[in-house]
C-alpha cells in the first residue's frame, strides 16, 4: 500500500475519532477535542494529497535544514526522525495550485480551525460563542473534508453517515 493510501484511510479514522468525541453527550472538552482531531485529520489528508502529486517521494514532505550548508539535509525532530510539513504549509501551497482542488474558502476554514485548535492544545478558549463558532467552523470543515477525499481519493465516507451526525 502506498503512503499515500494509508495517510488517507489514517485521516478518515482522525476524523472518525472528532465527530465521536464531538458528539459524546456531557463531554465539555468536546469542541477542544474536536478541533485537536479535526486538524489532524486535515494534515494526513493533505500529506496524502502532496505525496500523490509528488509521485510518492516521501522526502518532498520533509522540512529543508537550511542552517546545514553540507548537501540537503533536513531538520529533525528531538526524537531524531526528519520533521514534516505541516498543515498550514501545505494547504497554503495547494491553495497556490489552481489544479489542486482546495480553494480560499476551504483554505480560511481550515486556518481557522488551526486557530482554534493552537489555543486548545497551548492555552485555553474563553469565549461566549466558542460552542457556536466550532459547530460553524467545524460544519464547513467537515463537508469540505468529505468533498476532497472523494474528489482526491474517491473516498467513499457515505458508510461513515458524517452526514447525518449533528455537527
């Protein structure tokens, strides 16, 4: 199985794994929770979506180590392992491709979902209307998810009946 191929089904369990927290009755880090997987299920699709334009080169995902003048060389993680672009880089370069599929909309909705998540995971959301503007952010971001990995991988995500779920 290609890389790929197994980025895109990982993205389809993330986003599984958000809907299911999402809709927990009485789980009040629900919309924090959401958004934490949300993003994650973005950023393997995206990855996903990068590697088969780039026939598969795994590399093409890795960050440059610029300070390094010695060959290409990538930067690593504090575990040693080469670290990867993340979820903004790529959708703002496949926002770039006219070819890609995701368009500014699709583009706005997923860094606004960064945002959310970044103060999630670093900080805390203090905001009256925070259940309100997740359901929003998070609505859009799912059917624009769906509408890519179908368009992107024919991700058949009708067994899953996102539709029908309460986001």
């Amino acid at each position: 199985m290609s890389t790929s191929k197994d980025l895109s089904e990982k993205s389809i369990s993330a986003a599984i794994s958000a809907i299911e927290i999402y809709n927990k009755p009485d789980f009040s880090y629900r919309e924090e929770a959401f958004s934490l997987l949300m993003v994650n299920a973005w950023e393997l699709l995206l990855k996903a979506k990068w590697l088969v334009d780039r026939n598969e080169d795994v590399s093409t995902l890795y960050v440059i180590d610029a300070e390094r003048p010695e060959g290409v060389t990538y930067k690593l993680s504090r575990s040693g392992y080469p670290i990867t672009h993340g979820v903004h880089f790529l959708s703002a370069k496949l926002l770039e491709d006219p070819d890609s599929g995701l368009d500014k909309p699709c583009h706005d909705n997923i860094q606004a979902l960064i945002e959310i998540r970044d103060n999630s995971a670093h900080f805390i959301n203090k905001d009256i209307y925070f259940g309100r503007r997740i359901l929003e952010i998070g609505t859009a971001s799912l059917r624009n998810y769906v509408q890519l990995g179908m368009e992107w991988f024919q991700l058949d995500l009708s067994r899953y009946n996102f539709f029908l779920m309460p986001i």
